[in-house]
C-alpha cells in the first residue's frame, strides 16, 4: 500500500470526525498540529501542511515525524496523530509569555506569609526575579521590578497591601499583582540608569536624591499610614531611616547610622510606644525616637550581625540575634542572643546548638533565622554546617524552638546521603543531587500569625504546614517518567535553547548550577540530563551540538565555572591559576547518559562553546570547542582526540564563542577579562584554513566587550555583534560607552552602530523565515525587535526580566520566541511581543531608561 493511498484512506476517516477546537481548554492552549492556524485541528491542517512543505522544502517545523525529510509521511502521520487523539499542546499563556524549565534551581531568599492569609506568600531570587503565591505553593507567578527585591512586607492591617524593595520603594493593593513606585516619587524621577557589569539599576531625581538601596521597610502594626524604610547609600555614606505617615506621599529624614546598611527594623508599638523604632544593623542597634529625633545605640552581645528578628507576645516585646559562631580562646563566642528589654541586655541561646564541639572540635554554622511574630518564642534557625564526628558526613538542616531558645530541636536535618529527620517530600533538586547539596536555607519565613507555617528558601524551597512535622517542596512538580514540570519557581541560569534536528519534540536548554536539562514532549516536561557526568562538571553546561545526520548523537561542553563572561568570575584569581575543571562529553542515546570525550583537552579547561563542521564525515566530525582561558581545540574524529588550534592568537585567551559561516569561514570572540584588576579588552578573530591559523578582526571604535555574533543565513557577510558597554567611574550616575549592536556588511570589515551605546546587548538573533527580522536581548529589563535590520527598533511588549541572555526563533512554530536569562530560566511567546501587556509597574515611565 503506497503512502498516497494510506493517506487517503485516512483522509476519509478524519473527514467525518469532529476537529479538535484549541479554544475549547480552559488554558488558552494551541496545538502545534493547527498548521493553518484557525484554531481547531482538522483535515484542513493536512491540506496546510503539504501546501507549506511545497511552498518551504527545508523549513524544519514542517517536519512532523522528525524523519528529516518533509512531504506525504509528514502528512499520514499527522493524520494518524489526529485520528488517535495524539495532538502536541502549546500553552500561549494568557499574557502570551511563559517559563519553561523544571523549577527551582537557584537561590531564593525574602520568604513571607502574609498574617491574613497564609495560603499568599512571596519569594525573591538574588537575580531579580520575585514570586508571588496564593495557593500555598501550589503554582506561582514571577514578576519584576527592575532588579533584586531586598524585602517585602505586608501591611498587618489592610489584606492585601504589600510593600517591596530594592533601589525603590514599591507598593501593591491587589495581592502583589499590580506595583506602583512611591519612593522615589516618579513625578521627581527623571532617568532611570543600568550602568555596570551586571547592568546595575538606579534612579535618578530632579532633587538630587542620592543613589541608594532600601534594605528594609515596615509597616506599623498600629497605623497603616506609618512606615520606616532604611536605605544604605550605593557608593558612600551613612546608611539613613527614613519615615512617613502618609502611606510614603512624603518622607522625612529619621536619622542616620553610620553602619552600612539595616538588618532589621522592629516597631515601638510592640512596646506601646509607636512613635519609637529599634533598628539592627551589621554591628550595632539602636533605639529612635520620632519625638526627639535621638538614636540611642543599645549595649549589643557581638558583632557581625547576620540575622535579626523579633515579635510581641503574650509576655512582651523579644528580640533575638544571630552572629556567626567562632572559637576564641576554649570558648565559643557568637551564635543566638535574646533580648527581652528591647535590646538593653541579651541572652545567649545556644544550648543544644554547640554540644557536638567538644567532641568534634568543629564549629557549627548558622545562618539565618526568623520568628513568629504573634509567638515569638518560635524560633526556626538555618543551620549550614553541623558536624557529628569525622566518621560521618556533615549535617545541614532546620532547629526549631518553641520556648524563646532555652533549648532546640532538629526539624528538618540532612546529610549528603539522606534527609535524616525523614519528614519532607521531594523533587528533582534533591533526587539529582544528595540532599544537603544546598545546605542550610538562606533564609526562612514564618507567618506572623500561625508558627505551624514556615517557608525554607534556597535552591529547593521548601515549606511546613504543621510546625516542622512534615516540609514539602515548593518548586517543582514530579510527573511521570521521572520528568519534571515548573510550578513557577524557575531561578537560575541559562544559554541556550537546543532542538534535536531530527525528533522536533526533543529540546534541551544548557544551564548553570542545575547543568543540563531536555524535553521529550516540546517543553511540558523536563528530564535532568546529568548522567555519566563528573561531579566536578556538572554545575554548568554552557553549550551543546547535535550531529544534524546521527540520531541521538550530541556533544556538550561543561565547566565548574559558571556566569562567564562576567567579570566577577575572574576576581578570586582562581580562572588565572587553573583552579577551575571541565571538558567534553558525548551522547549517543540522546542525552540520557554521557561519556567524557577529552583526550588532549587538559582537565581545568572552562568549555564554553562548541562547533561542528556539518560537512564533514559523519564518522569523523570535525568540531571546535572554546576553552575560556586557553584558546581553541579541534577535533576531525568525533571528539575521540583534540588538538590545540590556537595559533595566531593574542595574550587574551578567553575564548567565549565561536561562529562558522556557510564556506566554512570561523570567527572567535574573546571576551573581555581582568589580570591582577585590570582590565583586558576582548578581541575578534578570524579563520580561512578551519583554525589552524588566526587573524586579528578590528572592532568597532571603542569596543572592548565583544559577548556574541550571529550572521544573516541570507547574506553571511552581513554580521551582528552583540557588545558589553565599559563604565567610565569617575562620575556619578555612572555612564557607560561603547556597548549595543553593531551590523556589518562585509564581515567586520567596517561596522555600523545599530542599537544604542550604553546598552548591554548579550545576544541577537535573525528570524530564519525574514533576515530582515533581528531581536536582541538585553540585561536592561527589555528585549528588542527591529523589522529592518536593525534601522529601527520596538520593545517587546510584555516581556521585563531584568538580566536577558539569548533570543531563539522556536524552529517549529512561526512567530514563536525563546528568550534565555540570567537568572529566569527560559521565557517563551510570541516574538512580535505582546502589544498593551501589562508589566508589574503600573506608573513606570518607560522613558526614564530608554528616551534618546
């Protein structure tokens, strides 16, 4: 029976069966199988399917049983798929972006439960994500306010009200769905900068407000209306409090403490004296006064203050402190203190905490801890590090307390064999890894109104309902097959988005701290894709390749160096020396397990990147791979053995990325570095002779940041290099030159700026199906569209995460976007963007950052 007839056949059964409606799912869910795009899945798809693979031969998303051929076979198989049900859905999401990923992953800090309603519960990661609950955990929803959210608070008397953060103070009325800046005041703000590596974010004002971070704000128990903030100065200065009794319209100077910056803020209405605060900071405490405007410093048991926290209970006021434990002397010294005076004389509280010392000789370590404030004699304590003998593993874990200290219980306590305390339900982070991969939590919350209730953030966050009985994850949903689904908590890292050439349902994305990670079905779940990986690699894996012809063939690059090219990676001095490992590894069962492939790579080679030559023998491919540090290795036997193929190149070794061009052309960027604190310019080179020699490219007039080039499919001369702008210092706002997007026509002989200077542009990408269509992404809270090769540019609508990586045309369905992040996991919509979304700030002048 010929594939024709076997279609038609089919044909006449699919004719009489009632189509597939996409807008019938409560989830806004699409199928890959609507080619004709009306909504349903028909016969009609069929018709639309041949007539594209007519009209567009080699488009990779016609291909429908991934046989790398495109026609007729396409066509019964999809026919079958429609008659048995089997269609492929497509979440679009109801604001056309959503995260894909596994979950978790990173560290996350900043947990509280609201007093109202303990099923609504923030998070924050230290990459500028923050996360909004009401379901207990349950699922949960990102949202940005420009960069990191130092702390969040509930106001204790109007449900719903909550305050954030960061370099400015925001508030929500609706649950944390909608933010509107009230300090600074916007109609006083008149830029917005992002100067830095990390394109640090700040606000500029007419009256000269200095650039500062609020590390904390509070909201009096007693008056809505009254509200402290306390805020360190960004490059100098007195950390200062601020107060306000009009909901933050205007604020006055309370005072200033020459500490850095507030731990914790505590109300007088704990002690009936609302117009008081005490106010914690690294090294001291002080008790001030709105009436007089005093600061008296209180008599603190230590310094170096870690973690404050405190509440009012049946009994009064209590505070407590936490400092880290160190031997002086025989004796220990630091730990938990207690004060029931407000903070004029302390307890220390460490019994139970230190009883092992004497034997072990091996100081614990804690690191935060909180307290209910309704039942402060709760207490719940981080621990990081507690050692039971040199014959068994170090323990980490959770103490609890429920008589304000005077003794202490484990609640939650892990080693890396085993959760010990065999009480918790786990996921992917826990399975992959052993259980105290992350230690202690980096820090807890507990809802002010019900001790039983207590949030554990790091990179499985996790939660109890019933006082430290039982914790649960938080992050990750465990579906069949031992794949994984995100519940909202995507933190971490990524580069890129990787699709199998040959099943279009097979992708992975390569990540930092959580290594590697595919899908079997488009994206819905996702599979950890560690296996056969040293331990010492296995934190990231920057990049990888599928052999085009070879099923289930690929070759990953892997480090224990993460966040490159950022420069903050060169500052211990441990990239100079070698310190870091990694290498090669092969698949050749699809990426469930890996062999390493390195014989000549040395084995402290950062990998970064990885290249195949598509026209070499399928039983002998030739592929590159950058080793940041050291240059350039090829292989022309699969990976088998490399070579050095440096030569040519300069004293900046650090290969970051590497593109070959249609004829076979290579071009290599080295990314900017620092030696011994100074800097050294990165540099662009070039290859006609398949790397064995090298040739300096000239970069655009100022440029010392190359981050990434992509060439036009349609005309490979014509080039995007993607750049790092360089901050000049000596002036406040910081400025920054030399960054954006340049296009060349004639492979860098000569450039043209396209997007503006001060902006940090990580990657660009050119839309297969127009070249015209370029997007880059930012770390500057945006992603870009230009439909004319750069000439002009739009934002993308909807889309504000703070740190962007990589844009990536989803191959298999037109119009569809991947954008990769520092920090977010992997956003995925529609690459026109999403025209009038709404963005998480309702009063953010859009001009403040990007007006010409």
């Amino acid at each position: 029976m010929t594939a024709a007839f076997s279609a038609f056949l089919a044909w006449a059964f699919l004719a009489a069966l009632e189509p597939v409606r996409a807008e019938k799912s409560p989830l806004s869910i699409s199928f890959r199988e609507d080619f004709n795009q009306d909504g349903r899945v028909s016969v009609a798809d069929v018709v639309a399917l041949l007539i594209a693979s007519r009209d567009n031969p080699a488009d990779p998303a016609l291909d429908y049983n991934g046989d790398g051929s495109y026609g007729i076979t396409d066509a019964v198989a999809l026919l079958i798929g429609i008659a048995k049900g089997k269609l492929h859905p497509v979440d679009l999401g109801s604001a056309g972006w959503r995260v894909l990923g596994p979950g978790g992953g990173g560290s996350l800090f900043v947990p509280r439960v609201s007093p109202h309603d303990p099923n609504h519960v923030f998070l924050c990661c230290d990459m500028t994500g923050a996360y909004v609950t009401t379901d207990q955990g349950v699922s949960w929803r990102m949202f940005n306010l420009r960069t990191m959210v130092d702390d969040i608070e509930f106001d204790p008397l109007v449900p719903g009200t909550v305050y954030a953060c960061n370099t400015g103070l925001y508030r929500s009325e609706d649950g944390g769905v909608r933010w509107r800046l009230i300090y600074p005041d916007p109609a006083n703000v008149i830029a917005e900068h992002m100067a830095g590596d990390h394109a640090e974010q700040s606000f500029e004002t007419a009256d000269g407000m200095p650039d500062a971070e609020i590390d904390k704000v509070l909201v009096d128990p007693l008056n809505s209306g009254h509200i402290w903030i306390a805020l360190h100065a960004r490059w100098n200065g007195p950390a200062r409090i601020l107060v306000s009794h009009s909901r933050g319209a205007d604020w006055q100077m309370l005072s200033e403490i020459p500490d850095d910056g507030a731990v914790a803020i505590f109300p007088g209405a704990w002690w009936g004296k609302p117009e008081e605060v005490t106010v914690i900071t690294g090294n001291s405490g002080r008790l001030i006064s709105e009436e007089t405007g005093q600061a008296a410093a209180l008599t603190m048991p230590d310094t170096g203050i870690v973690s404050a926290a405190g509440g009012r209970g049946d009994s009064g006021a209590v505070f407590y402190i936490l400092t880290s434990l160190r031997q002086k002397g025989s004796v220990l010294a630091g730990g938990v203190y207690r004060s029931t005076d407000g903070g004029k004389s302390w307890a220390a509280v460490n019994k139970d905490l230190t009883k092992n010392w004497a034997s072990t000789g091996e100081v614990p370590r804690y690191v935060f801890l909180a307290t209910c404030e309704t039942r402060p004699e709760v207490v719940y304590l981080s621990c990081d590090y507690y050692s039971v003998g040199s014959a068994y593993p170090p323990q980490c874990g959770i103490f609890k307390t429920t008589d304000s200290g005077e003794s202490w219980k484990w609640s939650y306590q892990a080693d890396w064999n085993a959760v010990l305390s065999k009480n918790s339900t786990e996921s992917w982070y826990t399975f992959s890894y052993d259980p105290s991969w992350a230690g202690g939590p980096h820090e807890l919350g507990v809802c002010p109104t019900n001790p039983d209730i207590c949030y554990a953030a790091d990179g499985h966050a996790y939660r109890t309902l019933d006082g430290g009985t039982h914790w649960e994850e938080v992050y990750s949903n465990n579906r069949p097959g031992g794949s994984y689904s995100s519940r909202g908590l995507d933190v971490t890292t990524c580069y890129g988005v990787h699709f199998d050439p040959l099943d279009s349902l097979h992708i992975f994305i390569t990540y930092t701290d959580i290594g590697l990670f595919h899908s079997f079905n488009g994206g819905e779940s996702w599979v950890h894709a560690i296996q056969g990986i040293p331990f010492d690699w296995m934190n990231t894996c920057y990049w990888l390749v599928f052999d085009p012809a070879v099923k289930d063939r690929i070759w990953s690059v892997w480090t224990d160096c993460h966040d490159l090219p950022r420069p903050k990676m060169f500052t211990s001095g441990k990239l100079a020396s070698g310190g870091y490992l990694g290498g090669v590894a092969v698949s050749n069962n699809g990426g469930d397990f890996w062999v390493v492939s390195n014989s000549g790579i040395p084995s402290n080679t950062v990998c970064t990147h990885i290249v195949l030559d598509p026209t070499s023998p399928a039983d002998s491919r030739t592929l590159y791979v950058c080793g940041f540090g050291r240059g350039i290795y090829k292989s022309t036997d699969g990976g088998k053995k490399w070579a050095e193929a440096s030569n040519g190149l300069g004293h900046n070794r650090n290969a970051w990325r590497m593109v070959r061009v249609p004829d076979g052309t290579l071009f290599l960027l080295m990314a900017r570095g620092l030696e011994e604190g100074n800097v050294v310019d990165g540099v662009l080179y070039r290859s006609d002779d398949a790397a064995a020699n090298w040739k300096t490219v000239t970069l655009p007039q100022g440029v010392n940041a190359p981050n990434d080039l992509v060439f036009d499919p349609s005309d490979p001369k014509r080039m995007y290099l993607s750049t790092w702008p360089w901050t000049d210092r000596s002036v406040l706002p910081r400025k920054e030159y030399d960054g954006g997007l340049y296009r060349t026509e004639d492979q860098g002989v000569t450039w043209k700026l396209v997007f503006r200077q001060d902006a940090h542009v990580y990657a660009a990408a050119i839309d297969p199906a127009n070249s015209s269509t370029v997007i880059i992404n930012t770390f500057d809270s945006a992603a870009f569209r230009s439909d004319d090769r750069g000439d002009s540019w739009r934002r993308l609508k909807g889309y504000n995460f703070k740190w962007g990586h990589r844009p990536v045309f989803d191959p298999h369905h037109s119009g569809m976007l991947y954008l990769t992040t520092f920090g977010g996991s992997v956003f995925y919509g529609p690459a026109a963007g999403v025209p009038g979304a709404f963005e998480d700030i309702e009063n953010l002048n859009e001009n403040w950052r990007w007006s010409e």
